[in-house]
C-alpha cells in the first residue's frame, strides 16, 4: 500500500454473501472477528465503520464480475496516533501554561483591586479616640467603596460630636458642683471655728441648704439634660395631651414657688384630640415646661408667665412669655449652649441648663424652638 510509513495496515479479508472467507493475509492474528451478523449488516448498509480498542475496522460491499463480495480491513493509524498524543501535550502545557499566568494576572489583578480596601483598613487603624476628628479618605462616592467609606466617616463624625458633649459635660459639671460644694464646705468650717449664737448658726445652717439645693437642682439637671442626649429609640415614647402635661408642670411650678403665677391660655378651641396630643416622653415634656415657666417668672417682677397654646395645620404651637427684664441680644446666640449664664445671672441664679435642656427635649420630639426678646419689655419662648 502507498500510505504505508502513516497507517499500520494489520489485515484484511474478503467473504462472499454467503458467510464463505475467500481471502485473509493474517489469519493467524484475526484482530476482527467476523460473524455472520456483521456480515449481513455490511451487506444490508453496503458499508460500516467502527473501532476494536485502537484499531479501525471498515467493513463494505465490492462488486466483481457480477459476483458480490465482502471486504473487511483493519488498520491502526499511528500517524494519527501520533498526533493527537503530541496535540494532547501541547493543550496539556498550555492548560499549565494558561493556569500560571491566569494565575499571575489574578493576583495582580486582586491586588490593585484589594488595594482601596487595605488603604481603608489602614487609615482606620489610625484613628483612635485621641484623634476622633481624622477621617478615612474618599477615592470615589459612587462606589461601593466610597459609599462605605462616607459612611463610615458620618458614623466617626457622630462618635465624634457624642465624645466632645460627654467631654464638655464632665467638664462642665464638675465646675458647677465644684461652686455650691466649695461654698458649703466652707460655710460649713466657718461654723466650727468658735461658738456662735443660734441666730448665727440658722443664718448658717439656711446658706448650706440653699447651696445643697442648689447642687439637688443642678444634679437634676445634669440627669434630665444627659436623657435628653440619648437617641430616641432609647426614649419611652407614648401618646400625652399637650392641655393636661400643661395643667401638671403648672402645678408642679407653683407648689416649689410660692410666689410664682401661671397663666393658661387657650386661644382657639381644638376640634379634634390630636392636635393637642403628641408622642414623646411625658417627663421630658413636662420638665421643658417647668424649665419655660419658671424661667418667665424667674426673670419678671411679677414672677408670672403666660402660656398661650394654639394650633396650625397639624402643628401644635406653645408660646411661654413675660413681661420681664428681657435678654440681651449679644445672650440669645448662646442661650441654648449648656452651662452658659448670660449678663442675666445677676438678676436671678441659675446653672445655665434650663434652656439648654428645653432645646434638646424639643428637638429631640422633631419639634423646634425660638425665642424672641426685647430688654425691659419681655421675652417670648415659642
């Protein structure tokens, strides 16, 4: 045969119709073995091929001076063989070869993908709670990673902001109770230095209780002013009539002040409850109230203030005024600022909390508050 050197021929054999081997070159090897079903199937599809392991096997019909005859043939190709094991280690080593590099250019890739992340992690490291005021930086807001990292700068400026008012609030305390506690310690060993008469001694004895009143009102303060700083989901919230939270914090004023007056007015009739109802806390509602209203009579010749309540829309709007010595322009910026006393604390004393704690109440039941005053005339806390 002419393809000798590519394909192994193994043997071959020639069978008339009727099952009767004519022809075989190998019969000693016989790698195919005939049956006269194959033969009747080469005869029925005048053609077939298939494999036996590694070998192929052609089976077909051949015509011959008007005779038919049966041709099998077996050959194995090892040329093709030979090709495909070589094609195989070729796709083998690139398949290696493709793995490495996927590999190589993966890592790189991770990295500089990484890379945002761990600069993140790095900067946040850093921050502590003696630099609360350093924040991580932002690459990309619309990212998913500058989202985070807006995020997470939000949530420092809010740990940051709740820092500096626990800071400002030890602070500040324990200058105000450092006063009254000096005072009363030293009132107290003035008392001791010698004998004194029993006037001496109740004169003595009223200036240490107006000092330990005055530290039972500042501790007070300081703890409705520290539970109004909390978030409102730390807050019991409930529904509370504005007219009768009104009723109670008057109540409550004129029973600790004998001279004070509170005068309630109802400007316009509510037709329907919930105009005079919100959700809040009671006590802190009530405590905003009692700090108003003794506030308008603290600083009146008349001790007296005057609550209109009336209503807009769905807005329920309370006015505390006075016809007082009013508050100096250069005091209403800072009125609200915790433990700040304006030129008024020659007039009345006072721990500078009461409208500070009245603006966070308010705020804290999403509500707002403004002042308006006029010196000699009155001020009106709305």
């Amino acid at each position: 045969m002419n393809n000798r050197e590519f394909i192994d021929e193994v043997e071959v054999a020639i069978y008339d119709t009727r099952f009767q081997l004519l022809y075989h070159d190998a019969y000693e090897i016989d790698l195919v073995k005939e049956t006269p079903e194959m033969i009747r199937e080469i005869i029925r599809k005048k053609s077939i091929e298939l494999y036996q392991e590694k070998y192929q096997v052609v089976g077909l019909l051949y015509e011959h001076d008007g005779e038919t005859y049966v041709v099998t043939a077996v050959a194995y190709d090892g040329y093709g063989y030979a090709k495909l094991s070589a094609l195989q280690e070729v796709l083998a080593a690139s398949w290696v070869g493709a793995i490495f590099i996927l590999g190589v250019v993966g890592y790189i890739f991770s990295r500089s993908a990484l890379r945002p992340v761990s600069d993140i992690v790095k900067e946040v490291g850093q921050i502590t709670a003696y630099n609360l005021d350093a924040r991580v930086t932002v690459q990309n807001e619309n990212d998913e990673l500058g989202e985070l990292v807006v995020t997470f700068n939000k949530m420092l400026d809010r740990i940051e902001k709740s820092f500096k008012a626990q800071r400002m609030f030890v602070s500040n305390a324990s200058h105000e109770l450092r006063t009254p506690m000096a005072a009363l310690i030293g009132e107290l060993e003035i008392a001791l230095l010698k004998e004194r008469t029993a006037g001496e001694y109740k004169e003595i004895i009223t200036i240490a209780l107006q000092n330990s009143q005055r530290m039972v009102a500042l501790v007070e303060g300081l703890l409705n002013l520290a539970k109004a700083s909390y978030q409102p989901e730390q807050i019991k919230m409930q529904e509370v009539r504005i007219d009768e939270l009104l009723l109670d914090a008057r109540e409550h004023v004129l029973r600790a002040h004998k001279g004070y007056k509170v005068d309630l007015i109802f400007t316009q009739e509510a037709e329907d409850d919930t105009l005079i109802t919100v959700h809040g806390n009671e006590y802190l509602l009530r405590t905003a109230c009692i700090n108003l209203m003794e506030n308008n009579c603290k600083f009146s010749d008349n001790h007296t203030s005057c609550v209109q309540i009336s209503f807009w829309e769905n807005q329920t709007i309370l006015r505390f005024s006075d016809v007082g010595i009013g508050i100096p322009e250069n005091d209403l910026e800072n009125l609200f600022t915790p433990f700040y006393c304006g030129t008024n604390r020659d007039y009345a004393s006072g721990s500078g909390i009461g409208m500070a704690l009245v603006y966070k109440i308010v705020h804290l039941h999403k509500g707002e508050v403004e002042v308006s005053s006029r010196q000699g005339e009155g001020t009106v806390f709305t």
